[in-house]
C-alpha cells in the first residue's frame, strides 16, 4: 500500500495542519476503499430538509457513520429506518471538517432483499442460459384474442383495472378469472395450479391466451413471480402467456420467459384486445365501399334496362314477322317435295329400265365363266412349258459344272477325315488318313510324305 503521506520528523519543515492531515487521510482511504460492501443496523437516522440521509450502522462490537446524499438517495426504493437491517455500497472517506471517519452510501437495501435479489440474479441466469428467454422459442401474441383467462387475486384494483380497459376497447371479450393469492406461501402453488388449469381446460372453454397479472410492490412482494417452478409452468403452457406483474418499473422472472410482458395489467389489457373504435372506423369505411359499388351497380343496370327496352319489339309485330316466315317456309317446303318428288319418279324408271330376268344374267354369267376357264388352261400350259425348259437348260448347265463330271473325266477329289476337301499338300500330314473320291467308289490311303513342287503325270 502506497501513499504521498510520508513519516513526520521532529523539524519544523515537516509540521503539517490538521486540515492537511484530515485531506492526506481521506485521500488514503477513498484509494484504498473505493467501494465496500457493508451488513448492519441503521440507528441515529437522520432525514434533514436538504434530502441527504444520516445514518449509524451498527453491529454487535461496532459502527460507523454513514452519508447517502439526495442524488443517491432517491434512487431507493425502501424507506429506511431505526433498528432496520441493511445492506449498503459505498466508499469509505473522511469528513475533513470534524475528522469523522464515515462511509458514503452508493445504494441501501434490504438485507432480506438483498439475498431475494441474489436468488433472483441466480436463477435469472440459469433460466436464460437453458434458452428459456429467447426470443426465438416465445409465440406472437396478438389483439385477435375473444378469451382470456386472466389469473390475478380477484379483488383489487388489477382485476376492476383489466376488466375496465377490455369494456372499453371490446366489449364482446370473454373474461374468465382464475382467482389466486398473489403473494405469501400459498401463491406460488395457486399460480401454477391456476396455469394448468387453464390449459387444461382451454379448448373446452375456448381460451386464447393467458393474462398473469398483479399490482406492484417490493421485490418480497413478487416472490411469487419469481419462482422457478411459475417460470417453468409458464414455458410449457401451450396458450400464450402475458405477464402483467408490478408496475412498468418493476422487473420479474415470468416478464422474461412469458410470450408477451406488458408494463402493466391496463396495457397488458390493450395489447390483448382490439380496438372497437377502429373497428367500428373500419365497419364505416366499408359500408360507404360497400354504398358506391351498389350504386355503381345500380346505375349499371338501369343503363342496362333502358338499352333492352329500346331493343324490345311488340308482340303483335313480332306475331307478324314470324307468320309471314312460317308461310314463306311452307312454300319452300312444297317446292322441295315436288322436286324430290319428280327426282324419285325418274330414279324408279331408270331402274326398272335397267332391271334383267334372273335367268338371262345367269346365262351370261355361266358363258363368261367358260372363257375364263379356257384362257386359264391356256396359260397355265404354256407358263408350264416356258419353266420346263428354263428348267433343262438349268441342269445342263449344272451337269457341265458337277464335280461328277469331272471325276467322270478322269479327275478325283481327295478330302481328309473330317470331309474337308484338300487342295495344298499344307493341309496334311505324314501318317495321316485321307480318302481319294472316284467315279465308283472312295480310296482310303496313308500320307507316306508330302512335298510342295513335284511332277505328276
């Protein structure tokens, strides 16, 4: 630990005053005690018109003075007092003009609160690090809601508040309350019961969203709020929850994993319903559209009418035109029946002009039948010469070509074992079996040699 202070000797240079010494131990403090922690009781409050607080805290075994002035003090939300147990902040400094060593507050609390807030701060924490405060898992809430099912206790101000705003805004919405205790021992299980309930219950009742609600108070007053086991029935509640818990200042684990968080019951009420006003605004808007499309219409159809009646021709006129167009069919009917008349006539004679006995056509029939057949015979003979002799000159042409002939000459064919004609002394073998054809038979020899090249006669 350093300091500018360095030991007095006994020389008159080094005599300081008591206001330099006040000012170098003050300094020497506030360097080495920036900011403290610090648990006792308040006594010897004092609250003087300047709005700055004076206060001893104290223990057991000692006490120190305290100063919290006004542009820290208002920032608390507890009214302290004698004999209460806190927890404060501050620095340790030295109040010069009297060498009162005193510690000036930064913050006060309750020491109860105190370790509620570290119980909240811990399972804030836990509860985001598990997501359950992201914004991605939370449900769009919106003003399309016609139930809700509203858990608050069902007397004061919060209820008649919420129940006031949803009068106003839309009277056709359905309020069902789930009557709970808000705050001591029993509400945490009355909360979470009511939650339940309320989903259980939801498609029978028609419930579109929860409304979890109360009225503001200290931090132990919303203990119930941040309970980990509400902030759990919150995230599996299948209904969208709204949280509308203490006022717009207050803070509370159900506003952080709830789908919606309101600052307060009335405004929680708003972003629940529509708005009437703009409804009936809307209904106004079209009602006048709806208005000028049937006038529209309306005149459309009386231009309509006025053209069709310009067209609209008299009945007895009508009877006219289509008693004239009757006659001049008929007459065009008769005229069509005499001609085809007269074309019939003339069909008949010509046909029975044309018609034979059956006798005569057979006799005609038969006659021309025997010259069919005659020019038949006649051509199937010579077609049977003509292929009689292409068929003669074809075998003498194969006989002077025949193999047969050949041998017949003189000549012979030699094959080898497998029927194979041999024409080169390459496709034999000494020793092998070859058969020599002649004219009347077939020589079976043995290769003795075979040469390329030699004579024969």
């Amino acid at each position: 630990m350093k300091s500018s202070y360095q030991p007095v000797g006994p020389t008159d240079e080094n005599i300081i005053s008591v206001s330099t010494l006040n000012r170098l131990a003050r300094g020497l403090l506030e360097e080495c005690f920036p900011s403290v922690i610090v648990e006792g009781e308040i006594s010897n409050l004092a609250m003087p018109a300047s709005g700055h607080w004076y206060l001893t805290l104290k223990d057991e075994h000692a006490q120190i003075r305290c100063a919290m002035f006004r542009n820290r003090n208002r920032s608390v939300r507890l009214k302290p007092g004698n004999g209460m147990q806190v927890i404060v902040r501050g620095r340790l400094s030295l109040y010069e003009g009297r060498g009162d060593y005193q510690l000036i507050l930064d913050s006060l609390e309750d020491a109860g609160a105190g370790a509620l807030q570290r119980a909240f701060d811990a399972l804030k924490k836990k509860l985001a690090e598990e997501g359950l405060f992201d914004a991605e898992r939370k449900r769009p809430v919106d003003d399309s809601c016609r139930h809700v099912a509203v858990i608050t206790s069902p007397t004061g101000a919060v209820i008649r508040d919420i129940i006031s705003v949803f009068r106003r805004r839309y009277p056709g919405m359905n309020v069902t309350v789930l009557p709970v205790a808000v705050q001591g021992e029993a509400a945490v299980p009355a909360i979470i019961q009511a939650i339940h309930a309320a989903n259980l219950h939801a498609e029978k009742l028609g419930f579109d969203a929860i409304l979890l609600a109360r009225g503001g108070g200290s931090l132990e007053d919303l203990q119930a709020f941040n309970d980990e086991g509400v902030a759990r029935a919150i995230v599996a509640s299948a209904l969208p929850v709204v949280s509308a818990v203490g006022h717009e200042t207050d803070v509370s684990i159900a506003d952080f994993v709830a789908d919606l968080r309101a600052p307060t019951p009335s405004a929680a009420a708003e972003l629940l319903s529509p708005d009437q006003a703009e409804w009936m605004a809307g209904l106004a808007f079209q009602a006048e559209r709806i208005g000028k499309l049937l006038q529209q219409t309306l005149q459309r159809k009386q231009q309509q009418l006025a053209w069709t009646r310009k067209r609209l021709v008299h009945p007895g006129r009508r009877l006219q035109d289509q008693a004239q167009q009757l006659d001049r069919l008929e007459q065009q009917l008769q005229r069509a029946l005499r001609v085809r008349l007269q074309s019939h006539s003339q069909r008949v004679s010509s046909l029975r002009q044309r018609l034979q006995h059956p006798g005569h056509k057979i006799r005609q029939q038969s006659a021309h039948l025997k010259q069919v057949q005659a020019r038949l015979q006649r051509a199937m003979k010579q077609q049977l010469q003509t292929h009689q002799q292409s068929l003669g000159a074809l075998a003498r042409q194969l006989d002077s070509i025949s193999p047969l002939q050949t041998i017949q000459r003189g000549y012979s064919v030699t094959k080898n074992t497998s029927s194979a004609v041999i024409t080169s002394v390459s496709q034999v073998q000494t020793g092998e079996e070859i058969n020599t054809v002649v004219t009347d038979g077939v020589i079976r020899s043995i290769v003795s040699s075979a040469s390329r090249g030699g004579q024969y006669e």
